[in-house]
C-alpha cells in the first residue's frame, strides 16, 4: 500500500480499520526526513501495511488534537485504537517489532 499523506478531513478516517502507523512530521525537521526515508523501506518491503503522513506544520489542528508536540512522533493504531506512541526517530527493526506486536 503506497504511503498516504492525510488532513483535518481525512484523518479519522484513515486510521478507522485495521493497522495503521501514522508519521506526524513538519518539512523543515531534519530527524522527520531521515525518518521519512525509513518508513519508504518498510513500505517497500512490507506494502500491506497502511503508512499514514501528517504535516504538523500544514495541518496544526491535528497535531493538537492527538497531542503532537515534538516530531517526529510515530503512532501505531489498531482499528482507529491508539496503541503506540513513539517521539523521534524509529529504526526498521523497532518498527517491525510493534508490527509484530500490535497487527496479529
């Protein structure tokens, strides 16, 4: 599944069903674009899993809302239930951990 960038409109609706790791990010953190390129390898690797962008700086209502106030801030969701929450850089292996723990 190709990583989906989303909005105040979009949101809720994206993280609803099923496994869901939303990246909150802003484009001038220099630690969200290493870690943009991160989530790009996973999604090559494992592209059934639903990766989810939000541009804290574009959409600032939404970082609020889900209490964002450093990024990057990486949140695992199961069925629209939080289940994670991770500030700073994630590498593939920790990621894929919390695959293995929170989707099966």
């Amino acid at each position: 599944m190709a990583i989906q960038y989303a909005d105040d409109e979009s949101f809720k609706e994206q993280i609803k069903e099923g496994f869901v790791i939303v990246d909150f990010f802003s484009t001038t953190c220099v630690p969200c674009k290493a870690f943009s390129r991160i989530l790009e390898e996973l999604d090559a690797e494992l592209p059934f899993i639903h990766i989810v962008k939000v541009n804290t700086t574009d959409y600032p209502k939404l970082a609020k809302e889900n209490r964002i106030f450093a990024v990057p801030t990486v949140q695992f969701y199961k069925d629209g239930e939080k289940k994670y929450e991770n500030v700073g850089v994630m590498e593939v292996e920790e990621i894929k951990k919390k695959i293995t723990e929170f989707m099966y």
